[in-house]
C-alpha cells in the first residue's frame, strides 16, 4: 500500500515498535500481531499482519519490513491499496468451460 505520508506515520505509530527511515519506509518487529482495518461507506475490512508485515530487515535482529509506505501517489489524500488489502476483499469467481 502507497499512503500519504502523515497517514502512514499514524499507521505506524499505533503498531509497537515501528521504526521509519524518514523517506516514507517503515519496519516494525516481525512478530507484531496488531490488526489494521480500512473503512469504506460505514464497513470495515482487516488487514491481517500476515498482509503488511514484509521481509526481514538485513542486519536488524527481529525487524520486518512494512508493506505500507509513506509516499503521495497522485494527490496529497490518495491511498493506492493494492495486493495489501485487495487480496482480502475480492471474490474468485471459477471460469468453467462447457464444451
């Protein structure tokens, strides 16, 4: 997920032990267990730690990368959510082939 700056510093600040570079990354220890959720129109959809919680920090003992980034795509409001939170809410419909 790409987010605005200053969302994304709140974000991480409810996320114990969240480190930032400065330039909009972000990592946290790798065992957090803290449940994010976005809320359109009234309902609520979880991001699982299995979801934003990224690869292990080379050279840091215990820190993951986050999936979340602070950065502006577009304006200065808009959150590109991508496979973070849209592999938790989309529905796989079977193509079936009738022959």
């Amino acid at each position: 997920m790409m987010i605005p700056p200053n969302d994304a510093d709140t974000i991480h600040s409810a996320i114990p032990g969240s480190v930032t570079d400065g330039q909009g990354n972000f990592a946290f220890p790798c065992g957090t267990d803290a449940t994010l959720a976005i809320t359109f129109a009234g309902r609520s959809f979880t991001i699982s730690p299995k979801d934003y919680v990224g690869a292990a920090v080379t050279g840091e003992d215990n820190l993951c990368q986050s999936n979340i980034v602070g950065q502006t795509v577009g304006s200065t409001t808009t959150w590109l959510l991508g496979d973070v939170f849209l592999k938790n809410v989309y529905i796989l419909i079977p193509f079936f082939l009738f022959w």
